[in-house]
C-alpha cells in the first residue's frame, strides 16, 4: 500500500521553505504522495467556523462510512470541493449563490479538456472554444474525482 502525507497550505504551512522540507520528510519517511490543499484566499476571522462545531471537532459522526481517498486512487486524482466561505467568493466578485451549480458545470467542462483533442465548451458559468489543454490524462482520460459539498 503506498501512503501520502496531506501538507497544509495556510500560514506557516504556506511558505515555500516550509513545504519544501514537508516534502523532503514525507519523501525519506517513505511517503508516495504529498497532498496539499488550496484557497484562492483566506481570511483573518472568517465568518463561519465550518467544517469544525463550535467545540472545535469536526461535525461527522465516528460511525459515518468513509472510505480513504488514498486507498481509492492510484495515479493522480483531482479533488474538488464547493466552497464554504463566502469572504472567498466575494473576494473573487463570484456569486455565493448556486456554488454547486457552477462547480457541476466546472467539472464537466474538464472533463470535457480531458476528453476531446480540442475541445469547445458552452454552459451558463463557464465556456470555451477550440481549445487544447496538454497533457491529458493517460488511462483512459480520465482522472478520478472526489467531490465535497454542500449548497442551498
């Protein structure tokens, strides 16, 4: 079985010289992977405390199904989440609203990158045409997703 280490990319964990050990560890430890996630931004007393309750703990039961995503995947894997915080989109100048509609259709057209040598796309938040994205995915074009979300 081979293991990633997931690195987080927010304050220290952010700065270049930080990640760049992380990954000299992870890789003299053995690790496969290094994984890290990303914000567009951050701020500094956000709005909404989610994912963690207002004890500090994350608010999933012990007992939920949860497979690992690291025993799920072997090659590569894009992972995509919706988004929580609303000072992110509004930073950004993106609507708030209808978040899991746009990360739907965002998805899609990826795939559509993924899939076609040159690729044209048209929906409501997203669109493109006779556009080349290389490299493409080499099994089958296709690069397992994990998605995670909630929206109104």
């Amino acid at each position: 079985m081979r293991l990633g280490l997931h690195a987080l990319g927010v304050g220290p964990g952010a700065k270049r010289a930080v990640i760049e050990a992380a990954a000299a560890a992870a890789e003299q430890r053995g690790f496969a992977t290094l994984w890290a996630g990303e914000h567009v931004v951050m701020v500094d007393e956000p709005a909404s405390r989610y994912p963690y309750s207002v004890d500090g703990t994350i608010a999933v039961p012990a007992t939920a199904d949860w497979i690992d995503p690291l025993i799920a995947l072997i090659f590569a894997a894009l992972g995509v989440g919706i988004g929580w915080s609303r000072e992110e989109f509004d930073a950004l100048g993106v609507p708030f609203e209808r978040r899991a509609a746009r990360t739907a259709e965002y998805v899609t057209a990826m795939r559509r990158l993924w899939c076609d040598d040159i690729a044209s796309f048209a929906g409501e938040f997203v669109s493109f045409g006779q556009v080349r994205l290389n490299p493409k995915p080499v099994h089958d074009r296709r690069i397992p997703r994990i998605l995670g979300g909630t929206s109104d």
